[in-house]
C-alpha cells in the first residue's frame, strides 16, 4: 500500500476546519519528507518528531520517500496537532494498520520522541466539528497517553 489517508482538524481562533492527511510513499533515493498543504514550521517540523516517535516506539521507519499532502491547500495548517495524523498515515501506508483507511475517525495529537501522545491545542473545538461531520469516534489521545490509545488499528 502506497497511499493512507487520516482525516484531522486546523483550528483557527474560535473554529475548526476538516483536514485530509494524505500520505503518500514511493521509491527515493534520499527518504524524503515533504509535507504540503500551507503548512506552519510547527507541521513540518513533525518529520523530526514522527521519525523519532516511530523509530523509538518499534515500529520502524520506512526505507521511502514520504509526501504528506493537508487538504484543502487554502486553509493555514498551525502547530504540532498533526503528528498523530500524520504517523497513523505513514504506519497506514506501509501496512502498520490493520485498515485500509480510518473514514470515520478524526485525529488530534502532538507526539514525543517515544509515541507518547499529548493534548493539542483547540482540541474542545475539533471535537465540535465531529458532531457536525458524522465522525463516530475520536481518538484525541489524553495528556501522557501511549500510542496504545489507538492500539487496536495497530497490526
């Protein structure tokens, strides 16, 4: 599988906006990571975090370039809530999931060098929006939680 996609949320003062986290893994020669989509350097920052948290937590860092598209590309993405996202999609898109896709979850989460998930910021303003998209479940991990919060997508 090349291609996950999460679905995530950009607060901005007193509202929230659904994001699409896209990502994408192909054969590079360098192992990029672009992250595109009106990114803050907050958010591409998160390739630091993501490959530490993934590394130290087991499950490895895949051997491939990595391109993260935030959509839509017109609304501003700001601070650390897209790692969660972001490590769901690249763990998606080299098999580390037992889904295909997560449809109806939205996800919220900085991330330490070790996957130990803390709160973001707006968080009470994202879950607003989740009544109003159909979301079922969110997965916002508690401050000092595991990745075990979201253990049972995990392979």
């Amino acid at each position: 599988m090349a291609l996950f996609r999460t679905r995530s949320a950009a607060v901005f003062g007193i509202d929230a906006h659904l994001i699409d986290v896209e990502v994408d893994m192909y054969p590079g020669v360098n192992r990029e990571f672009i992250t595109v989509g009106m990114p803050d350097t907050a958010v591409r920052e998160s390739r630091e975090r993501i490959k530490s948290a993934l590394m130290n937590s087991g499950f490895g860092y895949p051997n491939k370039s990595v391109t993260i598209n935030l959509a839509p590309a017109n609304v501003r993405k700001e601070g650390a809530g897209f790692d969660l996202p972001m490590a769901l999609g690249i763990l998606g898109a080299y098999g580390g999931l037992n889904k295909k896709e997560v449809p109806d979850c939205l996800f919220v989460g900085d991330s330490a060098a070790d996957l130990r998930m803390g709160r973001a910021a707006g968080v009470g303003l994202v879950v607003g929006v989740l009544t109003g998209v159909g979301a079922r479940s969110d997965l916002e991990p508690r401050a000092d939680a595991v990745i075990g919060s979201v253990e049972g997508l995990l392979t």
